[in-house]
C-alpha cells in the first residue's frame, strides 16, 4: 500500500505542497478557515485555486505539449495577445447586453488558437525545433499585443466582462470552474480516448509512430493549437481580473512557470509521458509559493531565487545521472534512453 | 567539388545577413537625411557593444547546440553587484570590476557542470540561472542604485577620437577586441574546433576522443564571463544597477546570433555573423527613431519577422543538405 503510494507520480507534488500549506498554517493560525461572505466561499484556500486558474489552464496546454517532446514558449505573450483583444473588442462595441462578452471571447479565443496552429505549423510542418519556432512569438508577440493596445493599459469599462475572472458560481470563483472543465475534457479526451496514447508515442518517437500509422503532424499541430488555446481562455482571466489589458506586462515570465508547473508534476521534458493532475498540483505548489512568500513577509523578489532552487533540484531528482552518483542505485528505469546515453558515456 | 558546394551552404545565411545589412543601411540613407554617415555606423557600436559580447558568448553556446538563457539576467545581477559594492561597499574600482567579473563566470561554471555531469537540458538549466540571477540582484536592492564614482563616469563620458570628427566609446573599443578573441578561439583554437565538432553530433566528437565534457563546461563559463562583461559594459552606459536592466536581452541576443547565420541546431555559423546580426538588430532601432512616427513595438515584430525568415531559410538549407547527402 505505502510502496504503491511512494511509486505514484503525485506522491511527491502533493507531500510538497501540504508542506507548504502546513508552514502557512505555522505563520497564520486561521489559513485552513473558509468563510461564507456575501453568499461566497472566502477563505485563503480558495484565493490560491482562484489565482492560480490561469497558471493551471497554462500548464494544462504546455502539459500536452511538452508531452510530445516540444515546448511552448510563446505563452506568456498569447496571454498579452488575449487580453488586448479582449479589450479592444468590447471596447469597439456600445458596451450593452451580453453580446460584446461574446464577441470578446470568441474572438480573442479564435485568434489564439490561430496562433497556436501557427506555432504547431512550424513545428510540425516544417520542422523547426519548438523552441525556436515558438521564440519567434515570444518576441514579436508582445509586439502585437502593443500594437493592438496601442502601447497604452486599456482599461475595460464593461462590467459583465470582470466575470469571467472575478464572478462567483455556487459560491466558489468562476474561474475555478472553468479550470476544471478544461482539466476534465483534456483528461477524458487523452485518457478515455486512443489520443493520449498518440501523444506519449509522437513524444517519445515520432517515427515510429508515423510509420504506426500515427498522424504524427497533426498531433502535435493539435497540442499546440490547444496550448495556444489555454493561454487565451488565462489571458482573458488575467485581463477579467484587473479589468484592463496591459500589452507590455502582462503574462510576463508566465512561460517559465507554466513549464515549472508541469516540471514539477512530473512530466519529463524528454516528452512521451504526462501527468495532467500533477501538472495542476505543480501549479497549485507555485501559486501557494507565491502566497506564502506574500503572507509571511519575505520581500517577493526572493520567489524567483525559490523557484530557479525549485527548478533545480526537481530536474536533478529527475537525472538519471544525478540519482545514480548520489543515491548509488543505478536501477535503469527507462532502458531505451538510458542505454543510448549510457553508450554515448562508455564509447 | 561538392565539398565546395557544402561549403557555400554554410555560408549563404552569412551572406543573406550582410547583404540584408548593406540594404537596410542603403535604405535608410535614402530615405532619411542624416542617416548617411559615419557617426551613424559607429553610433550603432556604441549603442550596441554589450549585445555585441554577449552575443559572441551566445554563438558558441548555440553553435555547440545549447543555449543560454541566463546572459540577460546575470547582466543586471553584474550591474547590481558592481553598483552595490562601488556605492554601498565603497571599494575601488580594481577590486569592483574583477568581482563582478567572476560572477557571471562563476554562474557559466556551475551551469556547465550541471549541463554536463548530469545531463541535464541546457534550456531548463539557465532557465533556472536566470531566474536565480535575477532574484538574487533583487536580493542585493529592489531599487535602482544610482553610481557616482570617477572612474564610472570617466569610462561612460570618454571619447576616443576618430578622423573625421567622428568618436567611438570605449566600450566599442573592449567588445571589438571581444570580437578579435572569439573570432580566433573560435577558427584557430583546439577548443574552437571541438565546439564546432560537438554541434555537429556530441557523438562523434566524443567517439573523436574530443574532450566533450571539458569543453562544455568551458562554453558556459565563457558565455558567462561575456554575461558579466556584457553587463559592466552595460553598466557603463547606464551608470546604475537595477533588478529590472536587461529584461528580455537573451531573446534579443538569440535573435542577434540566429539573424547572423548561426544554425540553431548547432555545428554552423560564425562570430562575425554575429556581429552583424547585432547591427541589424541596431539598424531596425535606428531606423525607427529616424522615421519618428513608429512605435517602440514595431522593433520587436520586425525582430520576429526576420527571425522568421532566417529561421525558414536555415531550414531549406538543412533540408537540402540532407538531401544531397541522401543522393550520395
């Protein structure tokens, strides 16, 4: 029982992030206390799920992505891009009724999901490594993102757009909600369905499985065009929350956390393996880094040194180089790879 | 015969991003009085020597087929720490600029020894340094620390006269001699011609008996020391340290080494190129501040679109390379 319990992949993401609850609990008595206010649940708990929406909707597209041995870097400016189109549309309409929200998401939704096919064109297509096809985004997206805004902050006078970030269903943030149905049709899409399987076999040979009969291009065109997807339902939370659009700021640095999340739930960025609920759990663990940082007053700057520590120590603990040396157990988990490097070592 | 032709391939990005340079330059001059002139040229190296010797550290990292993402942050951790100890600690400059120096140096070290005794990916690696080196300059102060010191402003404010009533800062003067080094490490050098070899395949260079390890971890340190030399230089022209100078810069060197004809795969490219990707990096700015109505953010979506362009036609190229070896 404990043995199958210390093998399962959320093991470790789930004891890390009690700890962290637990050490917020030390510093403040009443952290676990959830409130009913004005017919809404308050409470600390529930202001990490509902801050921590957009980087758990992020790490859900960058998840899959990463799954087939790429990387999005382009993210954090479809996250700007979002946000700025969002406020733009509903700034060009009279600003009456429900239409323009629909107009809004709907739009800003297309064209990140363009975007995202753009991104999964290059990578698929023409096969240009995802790094560098999706730097090319990361930095002009941002670019865009100030051309539409016009460089300036717009700010959104409209109220039924704060909804999507700041409204309430059944007295839990809506924003919750929306993650959980991402998160239950990625998960019911690559675990009940032969798809999921597709992606780990694109990510750990592409080859292989094409000559399967896997259409291995329009896999991985898909997981891009659904991380290109996440990152605008995030921008248009983030945009919600601050009911403005900021093209120079915002969705900055959220490429790094979004692959320390799904780093830290387990997913090997060597791709062909991926764990959707350790991705949320890796991005409950920063957003509650981030909370707790805040609440016990140490200065905020050091959140990044705790996160590059973070990073660190979880790509070491996942090196198989690493465990050998320091642990002195050389069992060979995965024995493709390994050999191959272990060839590489020995000739 | 068709080792010639191979030859040509490799060069043709370097020619692209030459003559790219001359058109845009020859652009500018029609269009804008003024643009015409040598101070102009030269104002693109003033303005521009701390990319210039980052970039020359990136092109061997990429052309060993890493990357260093990193070098932006260590150039506002150098600033902060050569602020902080001029100004707070009240050294001299002899102590201040050798410090500051190994900082970055020692971060290139600890970089390449993971990269290399653990095999961990480059990318996630100085992913981390750059977070850890951008947390820890705010560690050091969250605010801007303003420098005023003689030998600071003696090196921002001096001129060195060239014919022709034209000047050049001394920055300009250390990243060209930067530029002079690399260039011969990098052709004329055991070590140059194993990063070569590694970028090629790090199979068979170590099948080569090439010292791979050893190597690698010289790459990072010197892609780390141009980080912190990068940042006095940066420091120099900024005259203060700040948690905030730089961000973004990394992307902006990648794109200076790619533009330059540098293959992101590894194995292909120059230190020149480099140099000249830098420029055009410059000319877009230039360019933008004489036609006065653009917008800032138009220098990054011309950024992009040439990153595009290159990163196609190095892919045509690599493609039909294969190709011919395929035929063979």
């Amino acid at each position: 029982m404990i043995k199958s319990m210390l093998k399962s992949s959320l093991f470790w993401p789930i004891i890390v992030l009690l700890l962290i609850l637990m050490i917020n609990l030390f510093f403040d008595s009443s952290f676990f206390s959830i409130e009913v206010r004005n017919g809404h649940l308050t409470g600390s708990l529930i202001d990490i799920l509902n801050r921590g929406a957009p980087l758990m909707l992020i790490s859900i597209g960058m998840t899959l992505v990463i799954a087939t041995k790429g990387i999005d870097l382009s993210v954090g400016t479809v996250i700007a891009m979002s946000g700025a189109i969002g406020a733009m549309t509903i700034a060009s309409t009279d600003g009456t009724g429900l239409g323009p929200l629909f107009m809004a998401i709907g739009l800003s939704l297309l064209i990140c999901t363009l975007v995202g096919c753009w991104n999964g064109l290059l990578v698929s297509r023409l096969g240009v490594q995802p790094i560098v096809a999706t730097l090319i985004l990361m930095v002009a997206g941002r670019g865009v993102a100030q051309l539409i805004t016009g460089g300036q902050i717009t700010t959104v006078y409209y109220d039924p757009y704060s909804y999507i970030g700041g409204g309430y269903l059944l007295a839990l943030p809506f924003s919750i909600f929306i993650v959980a149905f991402v998160f239950f049709v990625a998960v019911l899409l690559t675990r009940k369905t032969a798809l999921g399987l597709f992606i780990e076999a694109v990510g750990s040979n592409p080859d292989a499985s094409r000559l399967a009969g896997i259409n291995s291009k329009n896999i991985m065109l898909m997981v891009y065009m659904f991380s290109g997807f996440c990152a605008g339902v995030g921008g248009l939370i983030l945009s919600s929350n601050v009911m403005s659009a900021d093209g120079n700021n915002a969705g900055l640095w959220f490429e790094l956390d979004a692959i320390l999340a799904v780093v830290i739930g387990g997913t090997s960025l060597m791709g062909g393996r991926f764990y959707l609920m350790g991705t949320v759990m890796g991005a409950l663990i920063i957003q509650s880094l981030t909370t707790t940082i805040y609440s016990i007053g140490v200065p905020a700057e050091i959140n990044l040194v705790v996160k590059a520590i973070v990073v660190l120590i979880v790509c070491l603990l996942q090196s198989p180089e690493f465990r050998r040396k320091v642990f002195g157990f050389g069992k060979v988990k995965r024995s493709g790879e390994q050999k191959e490097r272990e060839g590489v070592t020995l000739s | 015969m068709i080792n010639r032709l191979s030859l040509d391939y490799k060069q043709l990005p370097l020619l692209a991003t030459i003559s790219l340079f001359v058109l845009m330059f020859s652009f500018g001059s029609l269009r804008y009085t003024g643009f015409f002139s040598t101070q102009v040229f030269l104002n693109l190296f003033i303005d521009n020597a701390f990319l210039i010797v980052i970039a020359v550290g990136m092109t061997f990292v990429i052309l060993s087929g890493g990357i260093d993402l990193s070098v932006g942050s260590l150039i506002a951790l150098t600033s902060m720490v050569a602020a902080s100890l001029t100004m707070e600690a009240q050294l001299s400059p002899w102590i201040v600029v050798p410090i500051s120096l190994l900082v970055g140096t020692v971060f290139g070290v600890v970089q390449g020894a993971l990269i290399h005794l653990y095999n961990l990916q480059p990318f996630i690696v100085t992913l981390a340094g750059m977070f850890l080196a951008r947390g820890l300059s705010y560690v050091i102060s969250v605010e801007t620390i303003a420098i005023d010191h003689p030998f600071f402003s003696y090196m921002a404010s001096i001129q060195i006269p060239l014919p022709g009533d034209n000047f050049i800062s001394i920055s300009v003067v250390i990243a060209l001699i930067v530029v002079v080094i690399a260039i011969f490490i990098g052709h004329f050098t055991n070590f140059g011609r194993t990063v070569y070899a590694i970028g090629g395949s790090e199979q068979s260079a170590m099948l080569m008996g090439l010292p791979v390890g050893r190597t690698k971890i010289l790459i990072y340190t010197l892609s780390g020391f141009c980080a912190s030399l990068a940042g006095l230089i940066f420091t120099f022209y900024m005259l203060s340290g700040y948690g905030l100078h730089a961000n973004g810069m990394e992307l902006d060197t990648i794109a200076a080494v790619v533009i330059g004809g540098t293959l992101l795969t590894g194995g292909a490219g120059y230190v020149a190129g480099s140099v000249v990707g830098v420029l055009i990096l410059g000319i877009i700015q230039t360019i933008i501040v004489f036609e006065g109505t653009l917008s800032s953010w138009w220098t990054k979506i011309a950024i992009g679109v040439l990153l595009f362009l290159f990163i196609i036609l190095h892919r045509v190229i690599v493609l039909r390379s294969e190709k011919k070896q395929a035929s063979n």
